[in-house]
C-alpha cells in the first residue's frame, strides 16, 4: 500500500505535523525528560540517561523487530544542501544495509508550517522509508533525536516519525522533553497506557484518561 493511501484509510483528515498528540482523537503525550537542570547538558548525563531509557523502553513496547514501518523525516528548507543532509544524517547513517536505502522515497510538499511562512517561500522534503524495525538503528536513532537540544553529538533536528503498519500507530520523540504516541484505536495501545503510566505528563493526564477510562467514541 502507498503511504498517502495508508494514512487516509488509518488515520483520515489527519496532517502529519507536530504536535501529534493535540491533533489526533487517541493519543498519549510521555515524559522523557525529568528535573532538567542546565547543569545536566553533558554526554551520558544521568538526566539524559534517563531519556534515553524511557525513549528506548516506549519504542521497543511499540516495535517488534519484524514489525512493518514506515520511517519518516521531514526536512523543512528550501535548498538541495539541506536535502542532501537529511538524506546522509538520518538514512545513510543508521540504516543497518545500504541496500534497504534503494526504497527510499523523496517528495517535497508544501511547507507544513504554512502559518510561519506568509511569502510561501519554504518546501518540506519529505523522505519516506518503508523498512521493518530490525533494518535500523533504532537506539543510536532515538539518542541522536534526544540530543538534538542539548548540544551534544550525534543529533538530529528533523522530525522523525516512526509509524507502525501491523498496529498502526505513529511515535513521535519531540526532543529530550517527551515523545507523542497516536494510534487509530485505543485498544492498540492501552497496555502501553497501563504499563507506563507513569510517564504520561501530567499536564495532559486528564484528556487522556477520559479516552482510556471513560470509554471511546470514533466521531463521524
């Protein structure tokens, strides 16, 4: 299946740009990130220690090795450079096989910040890669994306999304701060609900609550 045909029959009417959470009907926002303190911006910091543990753990609830993905980057710019960038920083380096790179598609659509954009200036290159969890380095992947304010190396500042075709599901780690969890129905992801509860931000706990406690109705 196309992946523009993938997403109108899994998650219809639905823009693919942050912040997931907030713009989709089943969500969960997690906390990555606790007490960040400017003291805690070093390489293997306990604070991104804990990052990573709750980015990886989220991740390898959600991905079985075998799992279908399709793994997403947006680049937003205009220029070939940046392009070329992307390409070689996110794909080159973290994909296991260079064969797997051969299904690696390239499209540029319009910006998706239209409202930051008012001369309309700007393109979104957007890659798409169809691959299964076990082709990526997902942890290094993951790390590098948890770096990308913290100014340290590797990071990454494109948006990255992994979005699972077996359970259909879109993970999305914003930075060190948290990660959004969408899915087209509650029941894929209520164990992930239940099990990391404990992670979910309280500044969004209650939204929350009411689509896993109080029952779930698809609105037409």
């Amino acid at each position: 299946m196309h992946f523009n045909d993938y997403m109108r029959e899994n998650f219809p009417n639905f823009t693919l740009r942050p912040p997931l959470f907030y713009r989709w009907k089943v969500g969960i926002r997690f906390e990555l990130g606790v007490n960040y303190t400017i003291e805690d911006a070093y390489e293997n910091s306990p604070y991104l220690q804990g990052v990573y543990r709750r980015a990886i753990t989220l991740f390898k609830a959600l991905h079985a090795e075998n799992d279908d993905l399709y793994i997403i980057v947006d680049a937003n710019g205009y220029s070939k450079r940046q392009m070329l960038g992307c390409k070689l920083k996110v794909f080159s380096r973290y994909v296991k096989e260079k064969s797997v790179l051969y299904r690696l598609n390239h499209k540029t659509i319009p910006y998706i910040f239209p409202e930051d954009d008012e001369e309309g200036t700007y393109k979104t290159h957007r890659f798409i890669l169809k691959c299964k969890t076990s082709d990526f380095k997902y942890i290094s992947l993951l790390k590098a994306i948890c770096n990308q304010d913290m100014g340290i190396r590797p990071s990454i500042s494109h948006r990255v999304y992994f979005i699972n075709i077996n359970r259909n599901t879109i993970f999305h780690v914003y930075d060190d701060r948290g990660c959004d969890l969408i899915a087209a129905s509650p029941e894929t992801i209520r164990e992930i609900y239940n099990k990391y509860n404990d992670w979910i931000l309280d500044y969004d706990r209650a939204q929350i609550d009411r689509v896993f406690k109080n029952g779930y109705e698809n609105p037409d």
